[in-house]
C-alpha cells in the first residue's frame, strides 16, 4: 500500500507538534481548522468537511495502535514520538476501525532497558517556547518506565480590523504528559500501561472577512447585518471578531491504555484495551466581523471504550501468514452549542438572538477481521482481507430556546404566520427554554409537534481487499489490489429547525482500485515509490443545506456518485555523501458525477436543485508537492553542519463550484541550519518558515449569516532550537 511515514526526529526538525500540521509534510493530505475548532481531514481527496463535534473522520486517527474516535480529539501536542505513518486507501482488515481515506499512525517512543534521558527547547516569533523533555529507563529487571511531556506558549500573531490596538489574538497554552510502564512478563510476553493528559487553554484562530465583490460575487456580504464591516485581503495578520468574545478554549483529553502481547506456541495474541476523555469548553467567532452575527460556545463531553483482541503467526517467514482479530467500542457525546446571533438578520428582523443545540450521541460498533497473505511462488504472494462491522447509533436532542427570543418567535411569528397557512399540523406553544424544532415527517409518530424524540441508525456492512505482490528482483516489489471501504453515517449536531434535518444521513462507500512499485536502486542510492489509484467513490458525506421555515441552514448530505483517480510518487536521492533530496508528489483529478444539491434559492417548502454534475470535489488540489533538498558535511573532527530547505506546493480548489470555498494555489518555503555533534548528543537549529511570507488559506467559505471568510495561515516565523539527548 502507499505509505507516507516520518520519524519523530524529522518531525521535530521540520517544526511539526500537531495533528494538524501534517498536511505540511504529506502531499494528497489536506487538515483544514476553519474556526469552529474541529480539524477536518482529506487524504487523496476523500473527507469529510464537517465541524461537528459528534462527526467521526473519513480518515483514522489512531495514538499507539487506539482510535481517536472524533477529530475534535487530535488537537493536541506531538512529543517523544517513535513515528508518524500516514496510510493512503481504505484500511480496516489489520486492526481498528473502518475508514474510507486511510488512517494516520501516532506511534509513542516506549520504555527502553537502558537509561536515557533528553529533551529541548525552541524559541521562535511572537515569543513562541516550545520545550519537550523525557526520561525513559528500568524500574526492576523486569519493568521499565518512561515520562515524557511538553508545552507550547506563545503570544497572538493576528490583529483586529476594527480594534488595531486590541490584544492581539491567537495565543498557544499547552501543556501534555505521558507515563508508560512495561512490565516483561513470562517468556514472549509483556504488558505495556499507558495514561495522557493534555490541557489547552489556547486562543482560537479568527476568520478574516472577504469582500464578495472581489470575487465576483454581486454581494459583499451574503445576507444582511447592522453596523459596518471591515474586509481584507493580502494581509496575513488581520482577521476580527466581536469585542469581548475572543475565540477561547479550556479543553482537557486524558486517557487510560493497557496494550498485551503474549506469544501462544506459533502465534501471538495482542489485546488493546484503552478508555479515553474529553471535555471542551470552547469560544469561536465564525463571522470574522466585530459584530455578533454568529458567535458560538461549545460545551462538549466526550467518553470512548474500546477493546481489541488479534491473532497472528509468529513467523513471517511461513508461507502463509495471517491475522484474525475483533473490535469494539462505545463512545458517548454530549453536548451544548450554544449559538448567539444579536446583530445579524435573525436577530434584528426575526428576533432571534441566542439558541442552544443540546444532544446526547451514543454509538457501539463491533467487528470481526482478517488478513492473510500466501506465498505462491518465489517472489509471489497473494494477499486477501475482510471486515464485517456492525454499528447502531442511538441521538437524542433539539435546539432549544435559551433566552426566550427563540420561544417568542415561534410562538407568535412562526405558528399563527407560515405554520398553519401551510397548512401543518398546528402544534403547541413551546415554553421558554423549550424545544423548537418542528417534526416535519409525515410517517412520524410525532409528525406536527416540537420534539427531542430519539432518533436511530443502524450500519452492518463488509468491506474487503484482495491483492498480489511480485518480487522480480532483489529491493523491487510490483503490486497491485482492489479494496472496499465504508463510513457509517450519523446525525446532524448543529442548530436545527426541522426534524428532518436531524435524521440520519447515510453511510459513504468506496472502492480502490491501486498498483505501485516499490524499488532501491542501490548502485545510483536512489529510492522510488509510485503509485496509481482509481477511486469509485458513493454517497459521499458532505456539507449541504436544510430548507426550512426560517431560510437555508446548515445540514448533511450525500453525493451519490463521484470518482477520483490520481498517482503517489515518492523519490528519495543522496547523490554523494552527505547531500539528499527527497520529492514527494501527490496528483488527482476528481469529478462530482451526480448530485443535485439545494439552491440557495429554495423557500420552503418549495425546494430548487441545482446540477452539480462536473465539478471537482472540496479539498481536492490537483496538484500537492514537497521537494526537500539537504546537504550535510563536517566540521572539524567532531561537528557537522546541516542544511535543510522544504518547498511546498498546492495547487488551487474549486470549492466544489462554488466561488467562495475555491481556494488558490500557493508556494510555501521553510528552511534550518543545524549544527551538532556526530551522533546527536545535542544540536542547535537555526529555523525559518514560511520565510517568505506567503499569503495563504486552506479554507474559504460562508460559515456564518453574514460574511464570506478565510482561515488564513500565519505570517513568517523565526526561531531557535536546542535538543540534548543523554
């Protein structure tokens, strides 16, 4: 398969201590944070752009072999890492969940038989301190422990338009530990215990308001609000938001692991069974203006249970090797969105000025797994997977009034003014503090009446693989598969008017068809890795809008029928001592082959489509490329001096034919100069990124009622770094 992976080493040296931040080093990876404070993540152009916080990813995200159940969970410092592996297709007949993207690895350094000890400091731009430290050695012959921490402080880099002298906004405040005690246990076997903390109190990104006019649209702004609206363009530190509100939050993920592994005769049995917390409580400004158009206040409580069990051969040198396993989970979101909207059409024409999305998710999923590989001939082998998942959904919720603006509405606008002439069951006054979201379906049992009734869903599905590798000669190996994935489908976790809007949406399926080689051409040291892949790809989860009484919202829908096909390439070269220059490519072209969506046009209940046939899919550049030249060489007997230069390229997105998401294309360059000892024992870089400056955005869209915004990418930064190692 097509694997990107990274040593904890590289990632320290390219700057790299969040999830988040990948995108900057894995070409066909897109990680968007378009202010709602929920990473969004797109591999090869399969993702799901949603921000809720009850929407699990199309792409896995795993901490030591345990799934991260939510994206709103991978925020968060990387430290004292072994590796970062980046899967590229569907995964699922090896270990953990189903996903249709691939997965991302986060693989921990373990407790060493040895003592060691080590840690560093970088210091950077806006009085940035990031600083790391471990220590790692036996207990008892036979225990060995490791504790490893880090934080991350710096000061705001972004600058208010309508309030230049207000503090500055987008500072960090992080703090992580990590204990591991491994306990070497009978011959073959060891037990391994695992806890976390994190806690981050960091500013919140602010969204920069864009004049729709310069992008064609006829509109500055997308519906009307009071007061004036300050808008920017080309100037990376200004974004703005309502005064006294910063973007905030006080977010807090802990965690608990045990990880088995016990040789049994010919096989190994690996058990996994971990628990996991998180708690946020979180301030974001979507509008990017000063007014409170679309201010929210998430309170969100995440609880996740899961076990695994597998069963391998001992002997990878059998000529059949394999692997059985089963996994379950049971995670629990609670949640209260809070939405204030004072000065935006809602507020000052319908009167609507606050509303609170409350709802409890509760999700189980089972699974049974294999994997096997078969050595048919010399150099042959053919290798089979399969998966059957058995997932049920269980939300309950409503938006309910939360300052008694939205109960008077309802109850003297909506029922007696579009309610009843339409001719709907008339329902009830809601009480303040009541449920407003109007049951709309007919076969409903509570059809006409405001309620948090449960909703349900249930997804048992296969998915499969099915392979051949050839090996025609010695560091060559030719392959090529066909897999199936699939994503369960879920509920929609933001504000709602009508129950339909909080129905299920439907599961995603896609189906790869791949073949790459894999070849060391020792005599010139060069690495190739390159890959071809076609994507048949099915009811794509996506963002969509909800035509309801009070206009189009926020809703979640599918894309029947799209495609994606597309080439990996990886080239890693040291055409003398101590110089190398790697290349990583990723190319795709995608293609939306059905799907009409709402039109903005729409006024219930009557609702205008649109065709969308033709376009490309959201966070799919055609063209991502990272060129890594580096160059070694001593100084004197004891030091070496190296230099690194990163070069990253994406192309442009259409925002799925729609002007305000396309982003443009954009080059970013990031530099060190090192200096260190052979062999490490410490090392001091001189650092730069972005050092050109380059004004950029992976997100552009209409995520409030008022104003076309972009979440765009800090200014130039500068620091230093110290590492030792003991």
């Amino acid at each position: 398969m097509a694997i990107s992976a990274f040593s904890g080493d590289a990632l320290t040296e390219k700057g790299i201590n969040t999830a988040e931040q990948l995108w900057q080093i894995t070409p066909g990876l897109i990680v968007k944070d378009a202010g709602y404070g929920v990473p969004t993540y797109t591999l090869r152009g399969v993702g799901f752009e949603n921000y809720f916080v009850n929407s699990s990813s199309t792409v896995g995200l795993y901490a030591d072999e345990i799934s991260i159940a939510y994206p709103v969970m991978s925020r968060g410092l990387l430290f004292d890492l072994e590796r970062v592996e980046v899967l590229k297709g569907p995964q699922g007949d090896l270990y953990g969940r189903n996903t249709t993207a691939g997965q991302i690895n986060f693989i921990d350094r373990k407790p060493t038989p040895a003592f060691a000890a080590g840690g560093q400091i970088d210091i950077g731009r806006f009085d940035a301190v990031n600083a790391e430290a471990y220590v790692s050695g036996p207990l008892t012959d036979r225990i060995q422990a490791r504790l490893s921490g880090a934080i991350n402080t710096s000061d705001g880099w972004q600058h208010s338009l309508s309030r230049p002298d207000d503090k500055p906004l987008g500072a960090k405040d992080e703090g992580a530990l990590r204990g591991q005690v491994n306990f070497d246990l009978n011959p073959g076997g060891s037990l391994l215990l695992r806890s976390y903390w994190v806690r981050d109190t960091s500013d919140n990104e602010a969204l920069t308001p864009v004049d729709g006019h310069s992008l064609g649209l006829p509109n500055a702004q997308a519906k009307s609000t009071t007061g004036e609206v300050l808008f920017s363009t080309g100037d990376n530190r200004v974004a703005d938001w309502t005064p006294g509100f910063r973007p905030h939050r006080n977010n807090t993920t802990s965690g608990v692991a045990a990880t088995l592994n016990q040789a049994l005769g010919g096989v190994v049995l690996t058990s996994i069974s971990a628990y996991d917390r998180f708690k946020r409580h979180e301030t974001n400004d979507y509008d990017g203006a000063a007014a409170s158009d679309s201010n929210a206040v998430n309170i969100s409580t995440i609880d996740a249970v899961s076990q695994e069990i597998r069963l391998a051969n001992r002997n990878k040198a059998d000529t059949v090797n394999w692997i059985v396993g089963a996994y379950y989970s049971k995670d629990r979101v609670h949640e209260d969105y809070r939405f204030y909207m004072l000065d935006s059409f809602y507020g000052n024409v319908l009167g609507i000025k606050a509303l609170n999305t409350r709802y409890t998710q509760n999700t189980d999923s089972v699974a049974g797994f294999g994997h096997v590989e078969v050595r048919v001939a010399d150099g042959v082998r053919l290798v089979g997977g399969a998966r059957l998942t058995q997932e049920n959904q269980r939300f309950e919720g409503c938006t309910y009034d939360l300052d008694g603006s939205l109960a008077r509405f309802v109850n003297t606008v909506l029922i007696p003014h579009v309610i009843a002439p339409l001719g709907l069951p008339v329902p009830a006054n809601i009480p303040p503090g009541g449920c407003s979201v109007y049951d709309d379906r007919i076969a409903s049992p509570t059809y006409g009446e405001f309620t948090d009734a449960e909703e349900r869903a249930r997804t048992s599905k296969w998915m499969w693989k099915g392979g051949v590798e050839y090996e025609p000669a010695r560091d060559v190996l030719l392959y090529a598969n066909i897999s199936s994935g699939f994503k369960s489908g879920g509920f929609n976790g933001a504000n709602a008017n009508l129950k339909s809007q909080e129905s299920a949406y439907q599961p995603e399926e896609l189906t790869a068809y791949e073949t790459g080689v894999k070849a060391t051409l020792r005599p010139v040291n060069l690495y190739l890795d390159g890959s071809f892949f076609y994507y048949d790809y099915k009811d794509k989860q996506t963002n969509g809008s909800a035509v309801t009484f009070v206009g189009d919202i926020t809703g979640i829908t599918n894309i029947p029928k799209s495609r994606i096909y597309g080439v990996d390439a990886t080239a890693r070269w040291s055409p003398f001592k101590g110089a190398s220059i790697t290349l990583n490519a990723t190319w795709l072209d995608s293609r939306i082959l059905e799907w009409t969506p709402v039109s903005p046009l729409s006024v219930y209940p009557t609702v205008v489509h649109y065709d969308a046939a033709g376009q490309s899919l959201p966070n799919a550049p055609a063209l991502s490329v990272n060129v890594t030249p580096s160059y070694q060489f001593d100084l004197g007997q004891d030091l070496n001096l190296r230099i690194v230069v990163d070069y990253l390229y994406r192309s442009s997105t259409s925002g799925a034919g729609l002007a305000y998401q396309a982003t443009p294309a954009y080059s970013l360059v990031n530099t060190e100069v090192s200096v260190g000892p052979r062999g490490d024992r410490w090392r001091v870089t001189l650092w730069g990124k972005n050092i050109f400056d380059q004004y950029y955005y992976n997100y552009a869209g209409l995520p409030g009622n008022a104003n076309y915004v972009r979440a765009v990418g800090q200014p130039a930064t500068f620091g230093l770094r110290l590492a030792v190692a003991l």
